[in-house]
C-alpha cells in the first residue's frame, strides 16, 4: 500500500512539473491570437475570449518571413548534420579505443556539448554586428563565427 500511494504522489509531482513546464508555451500561443492592444495591459488567459488571426496575416505580409523561416531550416539542418557526424565518430572513439586521459577527455567533451552556446552565439553575432556590421550583417558568416577566433 505504501508504494502504491508514493508511485501516485511521484507521478502528482511529475504531472505539476509538466504543467509548470508547458505553461510559458500555453502563454506564447495564446498572446500571438490576441490583438496587439490587448497584450501588454491584460492579465495572463489560458484561453483568449476572442481567437486573432490578424498577427499571423500580418508576420507573413509584412515582413520576408518565408526567408527567415528558410534561414533557420538552413542553419537547423547543416547543425545538426555536422553535429551527428562529429558525435559518431567521438562515440565510436570513446567506445572502442583506449587510451591515457581517455575519462578526463570524455568529460570535458560531454560538458563541452552540455554548456550553453546559445548565449555565446548571440554574444558573437552582436559582437560581428556591432564591429562589421558593413560586411557581416544578416550573414551566415556572423553565425558561424566562434569567440576568439579572428
């Protein structure tokens, strides 16, 4: 009896936190289908008293959406290949080959793959933009690019 009720008050718990986690989304979608006067002064709604469209109209007609969207599979799609292909070939190093330092190396790769390069990406690109923005600006060049290397 006692693992049945801590089984339940273990899956309580995790059934909050997923709750907890899918709120900020619930959120970003129900603010893009309300009008854009109402987003700032309103209280948060889980369910908007009225669906808008109009924001979604207004992202693909006014601005070059279409590429921007183009941009990101790009990005997307050549990131993930490349980072397949190096993680395969190191996992395969890791697994079968020994060698001095190899638990040392496996660490600093792992935390290496585990740190947030999403903030040193924006870091970056503000930095290429802000220096070069004459040649590096809205450039696959500036996204690539690395901290330190010059």
């Amino acid at each position: 009896m006692k693992s049945k009720l801590n089984q339940i008050l273990k899956h309580l718990i995790l059934l909050f936190m997923v709750i907890l986690a899918l709120l900020p989304f619930m959120n970003m979608i129900t603010t893009s289908l309300i009008p854009n006067a109402y987003v700032l002064p309103s209280e948060p709604q889980i369910i908007p008293k009225q669906f808008y469209f109009g924001n979604y109209v207004a992202v693909w007609e006014g601005e070059d959406f279409g590429r921007y969207f183009l941009n990101s599979v790009f990005v997307t799609c050549i990131t993930t290949v490349l980072t397949l292909i190096i993680a395969s070939m190191s996992a395969y190093g890791f697994a079968r080959l020994n060698f001095p330092g190899k638990n040392i190396i496996f660490n600093i790769y792992i935390f290496s793959y585990d740190s947030c390069n999403t903030c040193i990406s924006f870091s970056v690109y503000c930095t290429a933009e802000a220096k070069l923005s004459k040649y590096l600006c809205w450039t696959y060049y500036a996204l690539c690019k690395r901290r330190g290397s010059r």
